[in-house]
C-alpha cells in the first residue's frame, strides 16, 4: 500500500498548508531598504502538536520548523521533478524494488557529527519501532522487514528492518517489497531524514531541542509563543538561508495573524483568512501572495449508504454538472479558486487537463436530464458532511443552492463540529449522503491522488468506492518500468473515472498569502510552505 | 461567564429576595385575596409604564413573526442567487420588500432571513427559561421548603452544575451532538442553566414558609402538597418570574454566541446566531449582514429584558 | 467563625468531586478518538495507539481512569497530554497567570467602571444620565460578545490603530486593555445593574432616613452608608465572576490571540484531551469555592448584622 493521506494536515485552526508555484506579486519598487543578511524572518505560525522529531510530525505546525532544521535526501521542483540535496544520488535497479542511495560527503549535523549512511538506516530503524513512537513509522512499510520491527500488535521482534543495509560510509540501499517506480518520491517525507545518533540516546532532550542537518539550527522553544532558528554557516546544501533565522510564532486564530501581518507584527503567514479573502489583494497590493498549490477540493460519494448503493452514474455526473464552479470561485472565493476539471490537482507529475469533461462544466439543463435519465436521486435530498471548525460552510451552502436550484434536488450543508469528529464519522462509515474532502499532495505525482483515494480498500478511500477496472489499470501503472510510463499510465485510470465517479471534483486550491513591509519578498512552495532560506530581511 | 452573557450568573438574587420578602408583606392577612392585590397592583402600575408598552408591544411583533414568518415577507430565506452576492447595499426605502436589507455572501434575501430566523431564536429563548424554570423552580422549592437533609443535598448538586463554566459545559455537551437542531440546543443550554432559578426559588421559599399564612395552614392541618402549592408556590413565584423574563433574553444571545463557536444550529435551520457569527467575516466590507439580524437580535433581547425589568418594579414596591 | 470556614470547606469536597466527575464523564461522552486523532487524516498505527491508550492510562474502564486521576490529583499529578506527552501540570501553569493578568483587568474594570456608573444612575433615579446607563447596559447585554470583539478589534487594532490587534506579550498589560475591556464589558453591565437596583432599593430605607434626619453630610450618606449596604449584591456577583472571568474567555482570548485558560480549553476540547478539560476545570471549580466562600466572609464586613457562629 502506499502513502496514505495527505502529507500534512492541520491540527486545529482553519489554517491548511502546501505547495504551488509562486507567482507573488512583483516587487522591487520599494528600494528604500537595505537588506540586512542577518535580519531575522518571522512566520505565523502554530504551537507543534508533537516533540520536534521529524518521524514524529506530520501536521503543518511542527512540519515547517522541521523544513528549517533537517534537509532530506531529495526534493522536487515545481514541475514535479526530483531534485537531489543531501543524496548525491538515489537510484533504483531494474525491477524498482532496490534503490541504492549515495550522500554528498562531508555533510555535518548541528553539533558537528558527521550525517552518514548509519545516520539514516539508524534513525528510521529506530522510528519504525513501535516502542518509541514516532507517529510517521507506517512510512517504512514498504521496506523489506518492517513488519518484523513494527509488527500489526505488540513489541518489535527485530530492532532493524533487513531492507535497509550500510553499503559504506556514504552509501546505503533500500530493499522493498514490492517495485514502485516513483519511490524517490517518498523520499522527500520526513520520516525519512536522518538523525544524529545522541537523539536516539537521548529522544526526549533532542525533541525538544532538535539538531538536524538543515540550513538553520535551534535557538530555543518558548512553548506557544515562539520558535526561533538561527542560519548555522556549516550548512553544506544549496539553499543557504540569506536572513540570519526565522521566528515562528504561535498564533491560534488566523484572523489574529492576519491583524498582525497588516501591521507588520509578523512577516508572513500560511494562508488567509477566509473573511479576509475579498481583501488581502487590497491591503497588501503587490506583497499579496497568490500561488498555486497541488490540492483538489471535492464532494465524495458515501457508496455504502442506500442512497448510493445502486444508484445510476448518470446520476452522480449530472449532480456534478449541476454545480456552477466558475460563479461560486468568483464570488464566494472571490476568485482565489480555480474549477477543477478533473480528479489530479495541478502542479504534479502526469497533471492533464479536462479528464472529467462535460461532467465537470455547469449545464443546469444536462444536469437535469441526466439525473432523470438515471432515475433521479433517490429520496430526491443530499447532504455534503463538512468539518464546521474549517472555512468550508460558505462553500457548501453555494453548491446545495446551485444544486437545488438547477435540478430540483434539495441540499443542505451536514456541519460536523470539527475535524476529529468529521474523521470518526467517515471512518466508521456513518456519512449519512455525501462528504467533502480535499487532498494535498505526498508527493508530486498524480498516482497519490488516485491509487491512495479511489483504489478498492485503500486508506484514503472513504467512501467505500470500487471499480474494477479502475484497479486493474492502477496495478498496470504500478508495474512500470519509469515514473513517466507509471504517470501515463495513471492518466488512463484517472480518464476511466469519468464512468465510475468516485467524487465531483471542485476546485484546485491557491495559496493565499501575504508578506510585511519588513522583508523583501516571501514565496511559497509547490507544497503550500513558505520558502523561508530564500527571504531577504530589511534593514532596521 | 464573560464571554457568553451571563445566563447562569447570579442575576441580582439578593435583589430578588428582598422582593420575595415584600411580597410577603404585602400577603399578610389572607392568601387568595392577598395574591390577588399583590398581582392586580402590578398589573395597574404596569399599564401605565411605557417601557412595559414598548416591550411588551415588540415581543408580540417577534412572536407574530416567529408564528407566521409568511406574513412579513415572500421572499425564500435559503435560496440564494450568486448574482446578488452581496448585492447592493440595503435599500432602506422599500419597506419589507426583499432587497429591504440588502443580500447575503450567497446572495440571499437578508430581510428574509432576518424574519426566518425569529423563529429558532425565539424557540430556544422560550424553551430554554420553561424548561430552567420548571426543573430550577422544582429543584430550588423542594429544597427551601424541606430544608435539612434535601436542602443540603439539593443544594450540593446546585453547586456542581454551577461550578462548571457555563460556555465550556456548553461545548462539551454540544460537541456530542451532530445533529444540532433547536431540542438539543435548547436541552443543552437548560441542562447547565437551570442552577440560576433553583437559587433563586429556594430563597424566596424559605422566606414564605416562615410567613405567618403558611403558618396558620400548617395549624390548620393543610397537607404538603396544598401548602405547596396553594400557598408557597404563588407567593414565591414573583422573583422567579422576573429573573426568567431577562434570562430569556440572555438564552438568545447565548445560542449565537454557541454559532460562533460553531456549536449552534445545523445548516438546515436558519438562525440569527449562525447568520451573524458568519456575517463577522463580512464586517470590513459588508457591514450591513451583521447590522440586520444582529440588531434584530438585540432588539428582541432589548424586549424581554426591558419586560423583566417592568415586571420587576412594578412588584417590587420599593422600587416603585 | 472559624467553625464556619470549617463547614464550608467540608461540604466543598463532593462538590468538587462532583463537579469534575460531571465533566469528566461529559469529556468522555464526546465522540472522536483523541489518539487516534493524532494522525489526522491519515491512517492511524494500530499497534501506537495501543501504546499511547496504555501510556496514558486510557484503556483502563472509566471509573478506574477517574479513580486514577483523582488519586494523581492528590499528588500533585494532573497527567499528560496525549499529544506531546507534556505534563498537564506544565500547560496550566502556563496558560493561568496569563489568564490572571487579563481576568484581573476586566475585574477591575467591572469594579471600578460598574459600580460607578450604578451609583450615578442610582442616585440620580429617573434623570437622564440613570435612563443613559440603563440602556447602555441593556445594549451591552444584547449584543453577542463576538460582535464586540471583532468590531472593537477592527476599529482601533486595524483602522484606528491605537493598540495592537492582537497581543503579541501576555505580559505587557497596555497589549491586554482592549481584550479585558472586552471580557469585562458583559459584567460591567451587570454590575452597573445590580448597584443601580440595590441602591433604590435602599435610599428609601429607614436608616438612610435616620441618616439624613440627622443631618450627615450627603457624601457621607451615599459612601458610608447607602454604598456599603447596596454592594452586598454586587460583591456576590463580582465574586463568583473572578472564576468566570479566567476560564469563560474562549472567545476574546481567541479574537485577541491570547493564550490562557479559555484557549487551552477550547484546544482541549478540539483535541478530546480529557485530562487538559477536566484538569483545568478542577482549578477553575477550586478557584470559584473559594472565591464564593470569601465572599460570603465578606458580607459580615458589609453588614454588621451578619456573623458567623
């Protein structure tokens, strides 16, 4: 099995986090300043939900603290391609299933420990047992032995997982169980960076006071107020920071870090407020922020309810084609959105255009025919279940009222309180009709918005969905040879959904930011974080 | 309760007693007859208050609106049009037409929601005092009335509820509902807030058991229950009454203040509460999808509270 | 008196025991998995949750986990976070004194700005600045706090500029005037009420009369006399509301990104971290005992009439 779900989620507040290409306002007219290398960047930003180890984080608060302190083996660029950072190289054999990883020499952790081949096999050796928990361990799972050091239920029978083996000094190989051509991709998750050997020691002090291998090292935690990192000058990667650290401070509203960034309180944040959308480009003119970002939002189908059971597809498409994306992204979002033509979001290998077609276009008339050509809906009455502790109610409320008003279906908006709620009721399969959900990329490469959502009992696969072909043609995509052949591939799955219609595809998601007039320009990432390394800091 | 008005709080119990007590005296000398006077001098001061007028005039507009919604307007509240998202601004010339105060984020009539939405806040505002009023009315005169032991024990359990943060409470219990429609919120709200009245009914029954009447039936072998409530019960009442009238008031702030939060009505009802904590998005540029349901809403507050505070002179006659 | 304080405390045990089992059993109530919420979307780690529940004592049946905790309590020992594995005890000896500061603000603000405004309309019965301050404390009841919060915020955090909108140091008192106005404005109301009421209530009594028959000074009058009898009611009111104030400010601590009591609640909740709710809850309860027993001690100040055997 793969990935799983989306790569961060966000522990509390109304805040989601990742990647696109940046494409913020142009700049450079201020001239006033004199930049300032040792100035320091601030980031709205929220308390971490966990000690700072990167096996132990998955949510956006504690991931881009994490981003600042390690560098991994690899990354990828904004078309979705890896690019190599701590690795030298990282390549597979033929069949995919043994990847050979080489580090650039001369690397150095913060307390000048030297960042070897044992520090990775060590470090995801000691995350994969269950004694220590670190949260992200099902991430090794696909390497050969992991099921001996984590097994389903009790201790670990093995401390090490026979997949991983020290070549020498600045080499290693990862054994999996089965081929995957787009391993690499993994890769760039944290789980996967490495750690200094006294953090295995000693987890709790080095949780609290990371020492990674990354372009800045810790100052200290001030718990829910702040996290300061400072540049550290042994950073051997490309990204040398050009600001002399970063401060992420904690803020549990964002419409308090929004108040702030106006008044330059705090120098950028993760995303805008929603009752902020009709006037961030105002307030902030070309230091507003807008930029794409690989997520799909979407409205799923609860297959095991009644309502969906045996329904018509014709059904399903022509609720999808009730929906006038393009006036709700205009008005509600004001613009910020882009409608969503098919079930991959933007900004990931193997992206195509207009997969879902007419079904995705609003034609209130189609609409209508082909949901009484299907049968109609039975009950004649949906409802779209959404997590009320996130913006999504406006939304919703705009797709019920165009729903209703183009075919006659009444819908209306099922508010769960929040999102450990919301995910219960999913889990257990309880969705009385339908369900929003939205997908961040693991990594840039469409199979994760496929395979790891729409395949036949799969994790992400919340709505009970199964097509046959569908997983016949992922299992193809899975064989391939090369991750383009795999991508291609996975088009033809993604095309084949159009006759299943595991959900209506919404709208592909921006990242909406800002930056204070105390930095020179901030831009945000394929995966919705802030490139902070790159950010030149005024003088004072 | 800082945040979410003060329902529970002690709402002037002290000040309420000492009515309790004038009430008494003002009973000396013959229940039935004396009720009679107590009442009848309120209601003739109350006819000639104004304030009384005005709300009592108000409350029977907001019950004419939450009875007939239909009659105020004809517009459809859920249905919007997102070509009139945010349309305009009000126009406050055409009285009671649609457009009157202008759309909503979706485009929606906000007159009509404002006339739509009476309803689930009257409902809550309503239910929330019978129910606080009946079991805190229960509770509080069993308690005063037998003293000793049920006193103590009443008494402690008054104290339990009354320790818990009223908002906090709120969210614990509301949290455990999906399905958050107007019982729910309004049981929720009943089940932290009923400690006020308790508080208050005991007192004014331990001050009227001791008054000579109840005495005197007592001596002439009443049982419990006709002592209860023949003679207690309608003595007692008059604080009671006064202090549920400007709860109500509070109970409606508190259901939108529970919206903000998220904990308030589901998306199928319309409500002032969900409509004005989502129109604090749009206060920078929409001001007016907060001015109207939240000004309705504090209007009808207005009223009641207003009403409690009549009722409250007119029977307290160091008041008057 | 001293018996007195004595029973007091004694009969605040099962209130205190019944109170945090009540919310304990409530927190338990909610739905969603608080370990299990740790991997958000994703799939969780079987074999980790189990590891966790036991860790934190939470596969254990309910009554023991109470038993368990109310045993920890006695020690000193509130438990730890599911998410983080922090000691409780850590997060609330953070977020109260924050919390203090802002409570201790809006308290005074009630105190000083409440009971002036009620003596002035008290005394000044049926004039136009009595008919002023009543309907501005009606107004002040009628509006929902939010309202306030974002309006005020956004009038002089944003457009005026006169503060911050937001507090960027819990300990700098000037960031944390607009958000105590704001939490204090609902019980300023009131009190301006209750002094108003009680202080009619009492002009007409009979020791006011002697008093001015005698020919006191009308200072002396109001301040020694009239004041010290009206505040009775508001004492109580003030009193209970210390407790109130520190743990009901959810929604202005969450307005002015303030990070005290009432948002460690709110996360609590948010998280189903039940030993955050019940552990905070357990300080709020003992704070309002005592603030209510003290108090009742003080009316015997107030009102010489009053004494404790």
């Amino acid at each position: 099995m793969r990935g799983a779900k989306s790569a961060k989620w966000v522990a509390i507040a109304g805040v989601v986090a990742l990647t696109a290409t940046a494409c913020g306002g142009g700049d450079d007219d201020k001239g006033s300043g004199k930049v300032d290398p040792k100035g320091i960047v601030s980031y709205a930003n929220g308390e971490p939900q966990n000690l700072l180890q990167p096996s132990n984080t998955m949510e956006a608060y504690g991931s881009v603290v994490i981003d600042a302190l390690f560098t991994g083996l690899v990354h990828y660029d904004k078309q979705g391609n890896i690019t190599y950072e701590n690795a030298e190289s990282v390549t597979p054999d033929k069949t995919n299933k043994v990847w050979t990883v080489k580090l650039k020499p001369g690397w150095k952790f913060h307390d000048n420990t030297p960042v070897n081949a044992k520090s990775y096999v060590d470090a995801w050796n000691w995350a994969a047992d269950p004694a220590n928990g670190q949260q992200n361990s099902a991430w090794y799972r696909d390497i050969v032995g992991y099921d001996d050091v984590h097994p389903e239920k009790g201790k670990a029978k093995k401390k090490a997982m026979s997949g991983l083996k020290v070549v020498d000094e600045n080499t290693f190989t990862i054994t999996l169980k089965n081929g995957i051509p787009y391993y690499q991709y993994k890769l760039v998750y944290k789980p996967f960076f490495p750690l200094p050997a006294a953090a295995l020691k000693d987890p709790k002090k080095y949780g609290e006071a990371p020492v990674g291998n990354g372009p800045y090292k810790f100052a200290k935690w001030d718990r829910k107020k702040l996290i300061s990192v400072r540049t550290w000058p042994g950073y051997k990667g490309e990204d040398k920071p050009k600001n002399g650290g970063i401060d992420f401070k904690a803020y549990t509203k964002d419409t308090a870090a929004y108040a702030d960034l106006k008044s330059d309180n705090v120098d950028t944040m993760p995303i805008v407020p929603n009752s902020e959308l009709a006037n961030f480009k105002n307030d902030f003119g070309d230091r507003a922020i807008v930029s794409d970002y690989s997520a799909l939002n979407t409205v799923n189908f609860a297959f095991y309810t009644p309502q969906w059971k045996k329904t018509d597809i014709k059904v399903l498409q022509g609720l999808s084609m009730a929906i006038d994306r393009d006036t709700i992204a205009k008005t509600v979002f004001y613009g910020t959105r882009e409608s969503a033509t098919g079930w991959v979001a933007k900004g990931v290998k193997g992206y195509q255009d207009d997969a879902c077609g007419k079904f995705c276009k609003f034609d209130p008339k189609g609409a209508k025919d082909l949901i009484k050509a299907g049968g109609g809906v039975p009950g004649n009455k949906i409802q779209i279940q959404y997590n009320a502790d996130q913006p999504h109610k406006d939304w919703v409320v705009a797709v019920c009222n165009s729903i209703t008003k183009a075919t006659g279906v009444k819908c209306t908006g099922d508010a769960v309180t929040d999102f450990a709620a919301d995910t219960e009721i999913r889990d257990q399969k309880k969705v009385k009709s339908m369900y929003r959900s939205g997908w961040v990329l693991d990594y840039p490469f469409n199979g994760n918005f496929l395979a790891d959502l729409y395949g036949t009992g799969v994790d992400g696969n919340k709505g009970g969905f199964s097509d046959k072909k569908f997983d016949e043609l992922t299992a193809e995509a899975d064989k391939a040879k090369t991750i383009d052949e795999s991508a291609e591939l996975y088009q033809k799955a993604e095309k084949e959904l159009v006759n299943s219609f595991p959900g209506i595809p919404l709208w592909y998601n921006k990242t909406l930011s800002a930056y204070s007039n105390n930095v020179k320009k901030i831009e945000f990432d394929q995966a919705g974080d802030p490139v902070l390394s790159d950010v030149e800091v005024f003088e004072k | 309760m800082p945040d979410l008005t003060k329902t529970p709080a002690v709402d002037e119990p002290e000040v309420v007693l000492a009515e309790a007590q004038a009430g008494g005296k003002v009973l000396d000398g013959g229940e039935a007859n004396g009720a009679r006077s107590l009442w009848s001098d309120a209601w003739r001061d109350l006819r000639r208050r104004p304030l009384f007028i005005i709300s009592s005039a108000l409350i029977l507009v907001v019950l004419l609106m939450a009875a007939f919604p239909g009659l105020f307007t004809s517009a459809d509240p859920a249905s919007g049009d997102l070509t009139k998202h945010f349309l305009g601004e009000p126009k406050l010339a055409h009285f009671f037409q649609e457009d009157w105060f202008g759309y909503d984020r979706q485009g929606r009539s906000i007159y009509a929601r404002t006339v739509f939405g009476v309803r689930n806040s009257v409902m809550v505002g309503v239910g929330v005092t019978l129910l606080v009023t009946l079991f805190g009315g229960l509770v509080g005169m069993l308690a005063g009335y037998f003293g000793g032991f049920w006193d103590s024990l009443l008494s402690r359990i008054t104290d339990v509820f009354f320790g818990i943060p009223f908002l906090l409470g709120a969210m614990v219990v509301l949290n455990a509902f999906t399905n958050r429609n107007v019982w729910v919120i309004t049981g929720a709200l009943a089940f932290l807030g009923w400690t006020q009245i308790a508080r208050v009914m005991r007192g004014a029954v331990i001050t009227t058991k001791h008054a000579d009447y109840v005495m005197a039936a007592k001596a002439l072998g009443a049982g419990t229950k006709r002592i209860l409530f023949r003679h207690v019960l309608p003595n007692a009442v008059a604080p009671v009454i006064v202090v549920a009238t400007i709860a109500l008031g509070t109970y409606i702030v508190a259901e939108s203040t529970l919206s903000y939060l998220g904990l308030g009505f589901g998306d199928d009802a319309i409500s002032w509460g969900a409509d004005i904590s989502d129109a604090t998005n749009d206060i920078r540029n929409n001001p007016h999808t907060l001015i109207f349901p939240a000004g309705m809403l504090s209007l009808t507050v207005l009223a009641f509270i207003m009403l409690g505070d009549a009722v409250r002179e007119a029977l307290d006659p160091k008041l008057r | 008196m001293g018996r007195y304080v004595a029973r007091r405390l004694l009969q605040m045990i099962p209130v205190f025991i019944g109170t945090t089992l009540l919310i304990f059993l409530m927190v338990n109530a909610l739905p969603g998995d608080p370990v299990k919420a740790l991997w958000g979307d994703k799939p969780p780690d079987p074999a980790q949750v189990a590891q966790i529940k036991h860790d934190r004592g939470l596969d254990l049946p309910l009554w023991e986990q109470y038993l368990h905790y109310m045993k920890g309590l006695f020690q000193g020992d509130f438990g730890k976070t599911i998410a983080g594995n922090r000691p409780i005890l850590d997060e609330i000896t953070q977020a109260f004194p924050v919390s203090m500061r802002l409570a201790a603000m809006a308290w005074t603000f009630e105190l000083v700005v409440g009971i002036t405004l009620g003596v002035i309309a008290g005394i000044r019965r049926g004039r136009i600045i009595d008919t002023t301050v009543t309907m501005f404390t009606l107004l002040v009841i009628s509006i929902p706090i939010f309202v306030f919060g974002r309006g005020l915020q956004l009038v002089f955090g944003n457009e005026l500029g006169w503060v911050k909108p937001t507090v960027q140091d819990s300990e700098n008192l000037e960031q944390l005037i607009l958000p105590a106005l704001v939490l204090g404005l609902v019980g300023l109301a009131y009190v301006a009420r209750l002094t108003r009421t009680s202080i009619k209530e009492n002009r007409s009594a009979d020791y006011i009369r002697t008093a001015v028959a005698k020919g006191l000074p009308r200072r002396r009058i109001v301040s020694r006399h009239l004041l010290r009898n009206s505040l009775i009611p508001v004492v109580t009111y003030l009193g209970t509301d210390i407790g109130a104030l520190m743990g009901g400010a959810v929604i202005t601590e969450g307005i002015f990104n303030v990070t005290g009591v009432g948002n460690l609640l709110f996360q609590g909740i948010a998280r189903r971290e039940g030993a955050v709710i019940v552990g905070v809850v357990t300080v709020l309860v003992l704070v309002y005992l005592l603030a209510s027993l003290l108090v009742d001690l003080l009316y015997a100040v107030l009102d010489p009439r009053i004494r404790y055997a």
